[in-house]
C-alpha cells in the first residue's frame, strides 16, 4: 500500500499567492496551513480548498514550521511555502515514491526560482536542493535560528528530479526590497563584527561569490536576470554586515556563514572521468558502502554498479565544480576520491568548503579503516 504524505504551509496575507499553491498539491493526502494573522482571505480560501487551518500567532519561521509539522498526520512531511508550486513532473515522481519509499529518511527536492517573470539556473547553483520531504517524526527545525531553518540530512537522501517552482520578484522593485529585508533579518541575529571580520563581511565574501557565480558556475548563461539576481545576493551580505555594525547585538549567529552540521555516516565522493577510472572507484565505493559510509560517484557511469552517480560529459573546472557542489547540496561531503592526475587538476579552482579531504586514488588505506579514520576526523568520539 502507498504511504500517506502531508504538506506543511505556513503563510500570512497569502491570498494572493495561496490558492495556486494549494491547487498543485492534489496528490496529498492533508494539507495543513498554519496562519499567523492574515488580514486577507488567507484563511477562508485555504479552508475552502480542503486544508486544515491552524492559527498561531507569528513566533518566527523555524517554531512556526514546528507547529505544522505537530498537525501532520502523513508517513511523510512535504514541506512548501506560498510562493511555491509543485510541478507535475514533481507531483507525479512523488506519488511513485509513496508507492515505494527507499529506505531513507528524507529527500531533496530542486528548486527552480522563476526572477522577474523567468526561470533561472547556473546563476542560482541549480539543482539547488532543499530538504523539503521527510518522515514525519524524524526531525524537527532548530528555533535558534531565524533564518536558514532548513533541516540537515543524518543520512543518505534520495534524490528527486521534479522540481519546485519558485515564484520570486515579479518587479525590480520588489527585488531590491526583498534583498533588503533579508539583510535586515540576518543581522538582527549577528554580534557586531570586528574590522576585520566587517571588512571580509562588506567587501571580500562578497566579491569573490560574485567572480565564483558567475564564472565558475556558469551564472552568465542566465543573462541579465541571472547578474541581477546574483548582484542582489552579494549586495544582501554586504548590507547584512553594514547592519550589524550600526545595530548588531544578538548573542550568537542565525546560520549565516556557518558550515552545515555533519550527522551520521560519512559521506565519500568519487570522481572518475573514464570508465576504467569509474570502475576502480565504484568497486572501492561498493566496499566503503558495505562498511557504512555514504557514498557517490561523479563522472563516467560505473559499469555494473549500484553506487549512485551524476554524469559528467567531460572534465573540466567548472563542469566538476557544479556537480560536485550539486553532490554538497544533497548531503554535505567529507572526503573526495581522485581517479587521476587530471581529477586531481581539475579539483584545484574548488572552493575549499567543496574539497574535503582530497584522496589521490585509491589511497593507501582500505575503506574499512578510510571510513573509520574519516568518522573520528569529522563525527569525533
């Protein structure tokens, strides 16, 4: 029998944005919508399109998804907001995944954000996973933090290839207030920063996003809409460090900046571009995975294989550093596995946070002790 599946929504003043995102959610079986104080039909119209409404008064983003998730009566939580839309390719692969969940916990999701009025896609890192669809009962969102509330893996995700549809500024006004109030919300949780700190905040992080954006990843290939919306970032992290200077006094941080936590098993990334490479790596991978370690292959598809493995056509820095950072999105990555010299080359304009703890080959550890090794390194005792 297929499991059941219930989709969260928190929302205030929706009216607009609501009843087409409660349309393409068909395919649930419950759909709760939390409601904060809504001075419009919010409420009305989400209760006229079969959902359950709870009112709660506003308590910030993470305990507001808590209380959703305290309604929901599903083997699994689809978690979604207003201004998203499932899409039917998304809709039909999640009915298929009811039918027959793997044995995981959670999955990641793309998200596709539609910018004044177009989809975009280097420019935003897609796939640009989220963590939206989970067992009900295995997590619950961190109330310390007023931003980034996203829930972190504990162990291998399953990933999804429908996409939810992200409805962003349809005006360049809208942007650019958008962009500003999620500066404002960041460093209202931030210290104030030192000079130097203040300095990397406004000036340095903010430049090299820019050049590793729109370079590295590829963001010129969405245009002027892609520059835009990658300039807006790089703009918000600046103004949110300008913010914190003239008005930091939280204790603490809200995630901003923060390398996401590392739970479970660890994870190992393999990247081979031929298939004699692919092979090697995939029978050392195959043995990790027996061990317990979470594993992947990026590259050429390893013959006879069951390692997971997203493609690669050819090598190259920005090729690699695309799948590899979509590898990161899905769960966070602990140590890489080089088939060659040209592996190793290409792995060089990477970000450090991508990199983990490069392996040339093979190594000369087994994976039984690699895993181990990597396990204390990462996890600790």
């Amino acid at each position: 029998m297929s499991e059941s599946i219930t989709a969260c929504v928190i929302a205030r003043d929706e009216e607009r944005r609501l009843p087409e995102c409660l349309a393409s959610l068909g395919f649930c079986d419950q759909v709760v919508v939390v409601d904060s104080g809504s001075r419009d039909r919010t409420r009305e119209l989400a209760a006229a399109a079969g959902a359950e409404v709870i009112e709660n008064p506003w308590p910030g983003f993470s305990a507001q998804r808590n209380v959703a998730l305290d309604h929901a009566t599903g083997d699994w939580v689809l978690e979604i907001d207003a201004d998203e839309r499932v899409s039917p390719e998304l809709a039909a692969e999640l009915r298929g995944f009811l039918a027959a969940p793997p044995a995981v916990t959670m999955g990641a999701i793309p998200m596709r954000d539609v910018f004044l009025g177009k989809p975009l896609g280097p420019s935003i890192r897609y796939p640009r996973y989220r963590h939206r669809l989970f067992r009900r009962g295995a997590f619950r969102h961190d109330e310390q933090r007023s931003v980034h509330e996203g829930l972190w893996p504990d162990g291998p995700v399953h990933p999804f290839a429908g996409e939810l549809r992200h409805l962003l500024a349809s005006s360049w006004g809208e942007a650019v207030a958008d962009a500003r109030a999620y500066a404002r919300l960041e460093a209202s949780q931030r210290s104030r920063p030192g000079p130097a700190e203040a300095l990397t905040g406004i000036l340095v992080r903010p430049l090299a996003k820019l050049a590793y954006r729109l370079f590295l990843y590829g963001g010129w290939r969405d245009g002027g809409r892609g520059l835009v919306k990658i300039g807006l970032e790089c703009g918000a992290d600046s103004l949110a460090t300008v913010h914190r200077l003239r008005h930091g006094s939280g204790e603490g941080t809200s995630g901003f900046g923060q390398e996401p936590p590392r739970l479970g098993p660890v994870r190992i990334v393999g990247v081979a571009l031929g298939r004699r490479g692919a092979a090697r790596l995939a029978t050392w991978l195959e043995e990790a995975a027996r061990e317990g370690a979470d594993v992947a292959l990026i590259g050429a598809p390893p013959p006879g294989s069951a390692v997971p493995y997203r493609p690669l056509d050819r090598l190259g820095p920005g090729r690699l550093v695309r799948a590899l950072d979509a590898e990161d999105q899905l769960r966070p990555v602990d140590a890489l596995l080089l088939a060659g010299s040209r592996e190793r080359r290409a792995i060089r304009l990477a970000p450090g946070a991508l990199r983990g703890a490069v392996a040339p080959l093979f190594g000369k550890d087994s994976p039984a002790r690699a895993r181990s090794q990597l396990q204390g390194a990462t996890r600790g005792a």
